[in-house]
C-alpha cells in the first residue's frame, strides 16, 4: 500500500513536472508577437518640422512618429510616439518664371517603443508615401510684369498635423523584455 502511494505521488510528480514544462513553453511563446505584413499604422510628422521642398531635397530624411498604438490581439506590441524615418523620394524648388516647387516623403522604417522589441533587425520597415505636393504657380503673375521672370512660384509643402497611413512592409516578430 505505502509502494502503491509512492507510485502515485511519483506519477503525479511527473505529471505536474510536464504539465510546467508545457505551461512555461507557452508563456514563452505567448512573449512573441507576429506583426503581420500589410498592417496599418498612423505615422505624423514629428512636431515643430516643415516639409517643403524650399528646405526638403530628394533622399533627405524626415522624423515621424507612431500617432496611434499598434495593437495585436488586444496587446499594444508598439506605444505612441514610436520613433520612425520618412525619405523624401520627389522634391523640386520652385523657380523663376512662376514656375511652382513640389514634394513626395515615403515612410521608410519605426522603432519599437514599449515593452516588446524585435526578435531581429533593427526597425520595422515601412511602405507608403504621401501624394505629391505642389505649391502654387505664378506663370500668369510672371507674364503680366516686366520682371516676372524673378518671380518665383511657391514650394511644394506636405501638411504636417495631419496623420498619414503606411504598411508594415514584412512580417516581424517583436518579443516582450
């Protein structure tokens, strides 16, 4: 009978040792997050900062940050503020004769902020970009006078306090700390 006993209490052991064993592995697992390709995320442009192409030239980098907090199953993976690049892929100076400037900013990349971090690399690359920006013309200005040749058109510039849409470009783990 007490032989008996020990087998039990040796068989619930065991039992108990695995039901751990399985239990851990999943909270190991539940401490990694897929964020998916194709999800959205809310980017601004860092505050105080004027995008136009009078200060902005093609392949300058701009500081965005996350507006909104990517969240996956009911877990924010990624806080606001998040720090991120956009580069200016379009820029053009507005010109003599009228002639307007304008300018595209593609979102490139944002770093993690908050508890989970990425199981490798270095960002969460990006895709999307704004529409194209053009300033207003002054052709008609510049025929009507003598010297509208000096008069110069008005820059291309992206509005900064609105939020813009990118894509998460390729699936990522992030793992909490």
């Amino acid at each position: 009978m007490i032989m008996t006993r020990i087998m039990n209490l040796k068989t619930g052991l065991s039992v108990i040792i695995v039901l751990s064993l399985l239990l851990g592995a999943s909270v190991i697992e539940a401490a990694r997050v897929q964020l998916p390709e194709g999800k959205t995320v809310t980017l601004r442009f860092a505050p105080g900062i004027k995008v136009t192409s009078g200060v902005y030239s093609k392949g300058d980098s701009i500081p965005v940050v996350l507006d909104q907090p990517i969240d996956i199953g009911g877990k924010i993976v990624v806080e606001s503020g998040a720090k991120g690049t956009a580069v200016v892929v379009e820029a053009e100076k507005a010109g003599k004769g009228g002639k307007p400037g304008k300018i595209k900013v593609a979102f490139v990349s944002l770093q993690p902020k908050g508890s989970f971090t990425l199981a490798q690399g270095d960002a969460i690359k990006l895709t999307g970009e704004t529409e194209l920006y053009q300033g207003k013309g002054k052709k008609l200005l510049s025929y009507l006078f003598i010297f509208g040749l000096f008069i110069k058109g008005g820059q291309g510039e992206v509005p900064t306090d609105v939020p813009y849409e990118a894509k998460v470009a390729e699936t990522v783990i992030l793992q909490s700390e």
